[in-house]
C-alpha cells in the first residue's frame, strides 16, 4: 500500500498496456508455480503494525512526516493518513523462544518511537480506530505526502462518479457520505505474515478464512468511530465501505468489491491472483521495464511488478503475496483481519492463536473447510467484527456456540499443539495461549475494555462525550505502555 507512485495522470493507453502486462504476468507466475522455484524450506513470519498518532489532548496529531524523521528508522514508515505511521518486523521462526524475542524487540522499539515521537509533541496508540478522531479530522489534506495515496483517492472516486456513503448499525448508528477516501485512514491493523510452499498455500489461506472470524471476535479494539458505538470491530465495516469503488448500481449487479472476504474456497494460489485480475480493474495502471516472460526463459526471478501492483490495491482480508527476497521468489499468506492493540502481549497472544491454529486445520485429514460452507465462514466473519467477544459463531460438530466456548473447549488445545509442532518453548505457548484463556473467561478485550470505560466516565456526568472518549484514550495509552494484557485492566 505505501509503495512509492509518481503523481501522474493515466491515459487509455496506459490502461489497455497494463491490462497485457498484467496477463503475461499471470501466465509466468503460473509457469513458475509448475517449476516450483519458490523458497519456502525455512518457514518464516512477519509482522506489521500501525499505530495512531495523538497530540496532548489526545486528539489525532497530523504529524507523520516529523515523527518518522524523529525516529529515523526505516522499519517505521507512513501510511494513509498524516496520523498514521506503521512498524515493520524483520522476518523470523516460531521456534524455541523467538516469539519472546520479538516481543521484547517489539516493546524497545515502541519506546523508543514513544520518546521519539514526543519530542515533536506526538504520542504513539495501538488502537483499530482512534475514539477521539472525528469526520471534521479527514479531508483531502489528511492524507500522507506520498503520491500513491493521492493516486489512490483520485482514481476510487473517479471508477465511483460520486460520494462515499458510509452507513454503519450498532448500538448506535453512523450515516455520513465523504469525499475521500480519508475515512480509510482510521482503520489501523496488525498483519501476520507467513511463508508456505506453492502446495500448501491453498490449505493455509481456506483455514486462515475459516478462524478470521474467531480472531475478529476475540482481538476486536474497534467500537467507536466518530464518537458513535457502532461494531465492536467497526474497523471491518469501515474498510470495505471507504475503499469502495462501486456506485450502487454495480452492488446491485454484484460487482466485486476491492476489500474482499472472498467466495469460495481455493485448491491454488493461482486462483487467487487470476481472480484478482480477472474481477477488479486496475486502479494504478503502472507500467514496469520488465519482460517477465524474457526474465524467467533466461533464469532470472521475474518481479511480476504489474501482477503485485495490482494485488495491492485489492484488499482481501487474508491476502496472497508474491514477494522476493535475496534473488529468491517465495509466497505469503498475509491475514489482515485484526486491529491493533491493545498491547504488544495481546498482539502476541493473538498471532499464538492464529499460527497455532493454522498449523494444526491446514493439515488436518478432513480440513474444516470441507465441512462447513464458505458462506459460512464468512457470516462468521461478520458476526465476529459486529458482536466482538459476545459473537456466536458456527463450528462443524459444534453447530452455533459462543465463540469462547468454542474457543476454550476446542480452539486453545488445537493451538497448544499447533505452537509444540512449530517447535515454540512450552513455557512461551503456555503464557500466550493463556492470555487468550483469560481473555475468553472474562469476557474482555479491547472493544469490552473501551465501551465499558467511556460508558462509566460519561454516565458519571462531569465530562462531555468527547471529553470521556479523550479520558478514556488517556487511560487507555496508560495501560498499553504498561503491557500487562487488556483482560487485566481495571474499569474503575
């Protein structure tokens, strides 16, 4: 998404070159699937995560371009908003205690962006959607200096012809239309990554859609969006409304949208990439030098720059990657279904569950996937992100049941010996896992935390509404530092 665009203007020449580029890059990645030249012997995950910037009041500081000079480290970069920034872990194993590590390095490195980011009068929030950010906050000046974002907002509103509605239920209700795609920027994620075999990436992309919505329910952080509590996970709703470049007659027609929870099961990541050029017309028409076909027939590793382009601008929640690293091709599935926050352990304990389970569903003899419907899958989905913790969730053999029932009785084992199988310490898996416990027990993560805190602040009568969210964000960026789990912070 944060690639480098030049600002530019695209011609129907463009459009019908990118369109033959973009096919002889689906025909090479096919012919290098057949050979099998993908690096995938040493398994590795990564993690990505944004962060929402505030000033002193707590209100959203447009001040991404002197926070990441502040910092100056490239594993931060920019986002889509000027109140966005994002955190890029190195790739690594589960094995032995490397989750530990990371999530020391992953502390260090949040203080020392924190300290960083003050002295430019910014404070860092891991948070799916900022509380005290209002619709008078996004505009067109919103978005971050890089050219692609501008890009992005010219070309969804011209494939549109009209306003972005946004209209989300909850306990209350949110109807606004926007004329950028700024509202975008409010949404800000975690992303685990991982590296699988061409022959494995279809199983592990159908068990990452059958748990998405166990991992939305369980990790929602995303209740309220402009001071309206709306879904316990608002951010799922919100992404697919303020990327949209569908105007109401192309919904009515069944035309795709570009952030996407699929519709069927897949048996290769070939079918992922053909959908994807065969559904969604470009947004980014840009051109490479690159003739892959040319590049592959005389051993070169192709980039397929038009093909993952192209794959960046369709936002599927659990997205395929072609990517290179060291002259070598390799595949990720990349889940993009959670929000950030709340801290650094909660994020842990949830990348514990989902590459825990993964391990175990995408291998077992009878997938899941084969026993339940992929509408299924996805009605979860959305009743994990509308409900959060309090969603009730289908299971083959289970039927309908709490998702933490679910997850208690028969999730957490699956997990337990999923991390054993990737090698994890015991003791590493047993403190993560146990935080998921927890979290299942209590009944609270992160939404729960937010809506029951402002709720006791604003009941209490001495503050306004936006007063108690800007009082609830402060407590809230008090107990993150802390790193002690969400299910462990008071309501008093």
């Amino acid at each position: 998404m944060g690639e480098e665009v030049s600002a530019r203007a695209f011609s129907r020449e463009d459009r019908q070159r990118y369109r033959e580029k973009l096919h002889a890059c689906l025909d090479v990645f096919g012919r290098m699937l057949g050979k099998s030249r993908f690096e995938f012997e040493r398994p590795l995950t990564g993690l990505e995560i944004e962060f929402n910037l505030v000033d002193d009041n707590h209100d959203p500081a447009m001040r991404n371009e002197e926070v990441l000079t502040a910092i100056a480290n490239e594993v931060f970069q920019t986002e889509v908003g000027q109140f966005n920034i994002e955190f890029n872990a190195k790739p690594s194993t589960l094995a032995g205690r490397a989750t530990e590590d990371l999530e020391n390095e992953l502390r260090a490195s949040l203080n020392e962006a924190e300290s960083r980011a003050r002295t430019v009068g910014a404070h860092t929030v891991m948070i799916g959607i900022l509380p005290t950010l209002m619709s008078d906050h996004l505009s067109g000046a919103t978005l971050s200096a890089n050219p692609r974002y501008a890009l992005m907002n010219e070309q969804i509103f011209a494939a549109r012809g009209e306003d972005l509605h946004i209209s989300i239920d909850g306990p209350e209700r949110l109807a606004m239309y926007a004329d950028t795609i700024a509202p975008e920027a409010a949404c800000t994620s975690v992303q685990f990554h991982l590296q699988v075999s061409p022959q494995d990436y279809a199983a592990n992309w159908n068990a990452a859609q059958c748990i998405a919505g166990v991992q939305v329910a369980l990790a929602a952080n995303s209740p309220f969006l402009f001071s309206k509590e709306l879904w316990r996970e608002t951010r799922i709703a919100l992404f697919e409304q303020a990327t949209d470049t569908r105007p109401a007659e192309l919904k009515a027609q069944g035309v795709r949208p570009r952030v996407w929870f699929g519709e069927r099961w897949i048996t290769s990541v070939f079918d992922s990439f053909e959908e994807n050029v065969r559904y969604f017309p470009a947004l980014l028409p840009v051109c490479d030098d690159e003739d892959p076909a040319a590049a592959l027939d005389r051993g070169d590793t192709p980039r397929l720059a038009e093909l993952r382009m192209h794959n960046g601008t369709i936002w599927r929640w659990n997205r395929p990657v072609y990517d290179i690293g060291d002259n070598k091709p390799h595949l990720r599935v990349e889940n993009r279904v959670l929000p950030a926050g709340p801290t650094i352990a909660d994020i842990m304990a949830n990348g514990a569950l989902y590459f825990g389970l993964l391990r175990m569903l995408a291998y077992e003899d009878r997938p899941v996937w084969t026993q339940m419907s992929f509408a299924a899958a996805e009605e979860n989905f959305n009743e994990g992100a509308r409900r959060g913790i309090h969603a009730q969730l289908y299971w083959p053999g289970a039927g309908t049941v709490p998702v933490t029932e679910l997850t208690l009785r028969r999730l957490l084992p699956l997990a337990h010996e999923g991390l054993q199988k990737w090698g994890v310490d015991a003791s590493v898996s047993d403190r993560l896992l146990g935080i998921i416990e927890q979290r299942c027990i209590t009944h609270r993560n992160g939404a729960e935390w937010q809506v029951a805190t402002f709720h006791r602040l604003d009941q209490a009568g001495s503050l306004n509404r936006r007063d108690a969210l800007r009082e609830m964000v402060r407590q809230y960026i008090e107990h993150m530092h802390s790193n002690e789990p969400v299910h462990t912070w008071p309501l008093n």
